[in-house]
C-alpha cells in the first residue's frame, strides 16, 4: 500500500471483520455530528438570533473560530489497536455533556434579567474546592472578554455569556502523550474533553444550586478562547506553540469555562513565569512540527489577538494523526516539568 503523503505512512491492514467496524465507526460519528448539529459543516445560527438582548451579557467581538471538521479524523488506528469500544463509550460521554451545556445555556439566556448576585469570598473557595473534588486541577478566575470570544461556537452553539468566568483545566496522561503521534494520544484528549464536560456541567450546577447564573462552555470547541482566558486567570503563560503551559501540568491540560454574575471575583495577578523567555531561546516545537505549523515568529493581529500556528498547516495533519500532540510531547515542560526547566535555563542565562 502507498503511504499516506502527508505524514509517510501506510494505511493499517484492517481484517473483514475491522473494515465493517470502520463502517459503523462513520455511521455513529455522522449521526453524532447530526445529533450536534454539525452535519452541515460551518454553517449554524447567526448569533443572538432567537435569544433576547439582554443586560450583564457579553457577545464577539468579530474573533472567528477554527472549524473542527470532525468527519474527516482517520479512525482505522483506532481499529487497528482494539480502542473502538472505548472510543465509542467517551463519544457517548462527549455528547451528553455538550447537549447538557446548550440545554443548560438555553434555560439561562430564557430566564428574566437581574443583576448580578454579589458572592463573598467563602463562595469563591467552595467553588474551588468543588471543583478539585471533581478532578479538575486548575482553577481561575477572569473577567470575561468580548474580544476573545468567538462569532461562531460550532459545538456548543453558545453566542453570548455572562461577564465573569471561572477558568478550568485538566490534566491528561503523560504517558499517553508521549506517545504521539498516535490513537493512545488522541484518546487521551478525547478522553479529557469527556470528563472536564462533565465535570464542567456539574460545577456549573454547584454554582446554580447558591442561587447565581451559570453558563457551562464545554471544552471540545468553546464559545471563547480558553487559552487566554487561561493567562488573564493566573493559571498560567503562552508557549511557542500556542499551547498554554502551566506550573502544574506544563502543556498537557484541556481547558475550559463557566461563565456566572457572581462577582466580585477574587484578584488574580497573571504570573511570571518565565515560559515566554524559555521558548525563545528553545523552539523545539518549531523544529519538531512535521509540516511546519508553529510559526517561528508569532504574528500580531489588530484585534490584539497573537497567532503562533499556522493553522492551515496544522489541521491536515491533525485529522490524519489522530491529533497529533507533537508540540506537547517534544515540550521540556511535559518532559521535565516547570521546575526543572526553569531552575536550568536560569542557571544557564
């Protein structure tokens, strides 16, 4: 058999019996993308149209999303390597989550108006403490900003969100993203994606259950860019790779948000952490990428937004590889940890 040409390799010998599982495999990734409303590729509701305009919202700014063609990912190395009950299973999980959120979101945008509710500081540590008790490792907290958030949420459907948000991350497995490229890694994400949903939700709910909104925006897509939510939070800095790399986790985390009207939030400072100077000096995701998607110099937009992948490069090779990962793996901070990289680089500046 030929190799792939993008990324040189040859297609697995599936048996009679894995081939008609691949055919099952499409037929419940396109009713999935049925059941999301995704089957019809970018196309979805103009924003705000059907929902009221009102106060303590806040809508895009013109920042468009990437669209995520889900029909296109290769799943025969998930086949090949016996993964497509569990595939199958945290899918299943995926969908209930995002359909929760947009239920959810739903109830919220039809709820009359107030203002917002304020909330002490004994609000803000139940929360986290919530939050840690669901697995999720990262907790911050940011104003919400209109310029980050996208004209088009293509999972969630989401369009406008509450002025306040609460930033949260998990971690996935080190040895599963230093097997990338490959299914064990893009499992791995996917498997993130389910439980941080859930777990998002379910926080989301805590915080509804003290009397205070709540919009739940899932991780697998978002109606904001959850990275630089991410630093304006303190959770963390921007790598060379567009990847937030964090104290705790270094690249590997998924992220994702609630919105509330509880406020005040509690202050955050963003943090210094050195990563932007480290990746300077490192570029090993630059001269890693096999198709060459991490820029080598970031580039300013005007609406102070800074793209540092050239996502047109990126996403072919994403589909093939089962989401690739690459970046993360040859990162010093998945390998070695922040503490170890930094105290090395500050000793050798």
């Amino acid at each position: 058999m030929k190799k792939n040409a993008l990324t040189g390799r040859k297609p697995p010998q599936l048996s009679f019996a894995q081939k008609r599982m691949r055919t099952l495999l499409k037929v419940f990734n396109g009713i999935s993308l049925v059941i999301l409303g995704m089957s019809g590729g970018e196309n979805r509701r103009p924003p705000g149209k059907g929902w009221p305009e009102k106060s303590g919202l806040k809508r895009s700014r013109g920042l468009k999303a990437t669209f995520i063609d889900l029909s296109k990912f290769n799943f025969d190395p998930f086949i090949e390597k016996k993964m497509v009950t569990r595939s199958f299973q945290i899918f299943v999980r995926i969908i209930t989550g995002v359909l929760k959120a947009r239920k959810d979101y739903r109830k919220e945008l039809a709820a009359p108006a107030r203002p917002p509710k304020p909330a002490p500081r004994e609000f803000w540590n139940e929360v986290t403490a919530r939050a840690e008790s669901l697995g999720i490792g990262l907790v911050g907290f940011a104003p919400v900003d209109e310029s980050l958030i996208f004209t088009s949420d293509f999972i969630g459907k989401m369009d406008a969100l509450y002025e306040n948000g609460i930033v949260l991350g998990m971690e996935m497995d080190f040895a599963a993203i230093d097997a990338a490229p490959g299914p064990e890694a893009g499992l791995e994400a996917t498997r993130i994606y389910a439980e941080l949903g859930v777990a998002t939700n379910q926080l989301a709910d805590f915080i509804r259950s003290r009397g205070y909104r709540a919009i739940a925006c899932h991780p697998l897509g978002g109606p904001i860019l959850y990275p630089a939510m991410a630093v304006r939070a303190g959770l963390g800095q921007m790598g060379r790779s567009g990847l937030l790399i964090t104290k705790k986790y270094g690249p590997r985390q998924r992220l994702s948000l609630i919105a509330t009207d509880a406020f005040p939030l509690p202050e955050t400072a963003p943090p210094k952490l050195g990563i932007p100077e480290f990746c300077d000096k490192c570029r090993q995701c630059v001269s890693a990428c096999p198709v060459g998607a991490v820029l080598k110099e970031p580039v300013e937009k005007g609406n102070g937004i800074t793209t540092r992948i050239d996502q047109d490069k990126c996403i072919g090779y994403f589909y093939e590889t089962e989401g690739c990962s690459i970046c993360l793996k040859v990162c010093p901070f998945h390998q070695k940890g922040y503490e170890r990289v930094i105290k090395a680089f500050e000793n050798h500046s």
